[in-house]
C-alpha cells in the first residue's frame, strides 16, 4: 500500500495560488498538556483580531472567501475552517477544548488564519488525494450522519471511497478525526493568500516545533508544488 497525499492536477490548474503544507508524525497521545502553548497562539489571533473590525478583513479570509465564491459556494453560508474558528473566538472569547493535538492545531490555525486539518492516519485508506468528488464519495459527520458530496465538489478522498472533508477546507470528517486513541497522524495547512508561500512554511515549522517539544515526535514535513505534488508517508 502507497501511502501518498497530493492535491489533483485540476485543483492545482483551478488554484494556481494554492500553498499546501503537510507534516507527519506518529508517537501521539491524548495525554500531553498543550494548555500553555495553545494560549500562546490563541493570544496572537486575539492580537489580529484587535487590529481589524472582523475576521472577515484578514488577507488570509479574504483569499479563501474568493475561493470558495469561485466554486460557487456562498462565503458567509460556507467558511473556510480557520475564519470559522476566529469568528467563535472574536464572539465567545475562547476556542473548544477537544483534544490536546486538536486544540493547539486550532490555536495555530486561528494564529495565522489559516486552516489546519488534523486527521488520523490509521483511519485512512491510502492514497488521499484532494480533488473533485464524483459524488458518491462516503463522508461521516461527527455526528455519526452519512452525507455525499455533491459532484464537483472539492473533498479529501482516499481509495476506499470515502470523503475525509466537505468543500475543501470547509469541514472535516468525524470518521478520522484525531482521537484519545490517535498514535499517527496527518496535518494539513493550505492557503491561497499574497502572502501565503511566506507563510505557509512558517507555520509548518512551528506545528513541527511543538511536536517535538510537547510530544518527543519528530515531524516529517513538505511544502508541495504542482511540480513536486506528492508527500510520501512512511510505511508501516
């Protein structure tokens, strides 16, 4: 079995400014404290969110509201997941506690305004690809719901047929959500702002960073290209 992640030669044609990174790594648990370094990225979003009116005035939101405009898809019925979690901080003050990979994924998505997903690589039948659903993909609420995506629609997609988010970076799947019992797993940043090939990096090597210092793991990580497009996971 090929362990791989890559985007679509359409997605990258349809996005041109698209700027992905990944990061592997195994060695996790749901032990760990993240508590003191997710302040200290939730306090750099709440630092962002003081200088401009609303999360929608971010360069980083913005590019992802053309984005989503451009796929026919309403930007205030349908947010990217890093301004939805800015908006839940800017309204109730804080971000959910679920788990402490999750959470600080979050306190570094909203920190950069970016979207993270976080998913559990055991929960994958690899390879993952994002790119355009044919529609009768499978894909898990955290509700436990079954939903399909609509043709065209852009999901992650592995080989079993099973959709691993809904409208690209709108909303990932329950069915591999990193969990108490997640040893190994896959995070994803894109971005598709001015400055997002400056960025993207950057927060990469932080995710990598704390890994390191809060878990002992040591990350894997690729900013991928249309011409370098593909990130191979180890096997196991």
């Amino acid at each position: 079995m090929t362990r791989t992640f890559h985007h679509s030669d359409a997605l990258w044609a349809d996005h041109p400014g698209l700027v992905a990174g990944v990061l592997h790594a195994s060695g996790l648990d749901a032990l760990t404290d993240s508590g003191p370094r997710v302040a200290v990225y939730t306090d750099i979003a709440r630092e962002r969110l003081a200088g401009v009116g609303t999360e929608s005035e971010l360069g980083e939101i913005q590019a992802w509201r053309r984005a989503f405009a451009a796929m026919g898809l309403k930007p205030t019925q349908y947010r990217c997941a890093s301004e939805s979690l800015l908006r839940r901080l800017r309204k109730e003050g804080s971000l959910p506690r679920i788990n402490p990979l999750v959470d600080l994924c979050n306190a570094v998505s909203v920190a950069y305004g970016i979207p993270v997903a976080a998913i559990d690589a055991g929960r994958v039948a690899w390879p993952l690809q994002v790119r355009h659903a044919e529609g009768d993909e499978t894909y898990e609420t955290f509700g436990g719901a079954v939903e399909h995506p609509q043709p065209g629609e852009v999901t992650f997609a592995d080989a079993g047929g099973r959709a691993h988010a809904r409208r690209w970076t709108n909303r990932q799947s329950g069915y591999s959500a990193v969990g108490s019992g997640t040893t190994e797993v896959l995070i994803v940043a894109e971005a598709v702002h001015e400055t997002a090939a400056q960025d993207v990096p950057k927060l990469v090597a932080a995710l990598a960073d704390e890994l390191r210092t809060l878990w002992g793991a040591s990350a894997r990580t690729a900013v991928l290209t249309p011409s370098e497009s593909r990130f191979e996971l180890p096997g196991r």
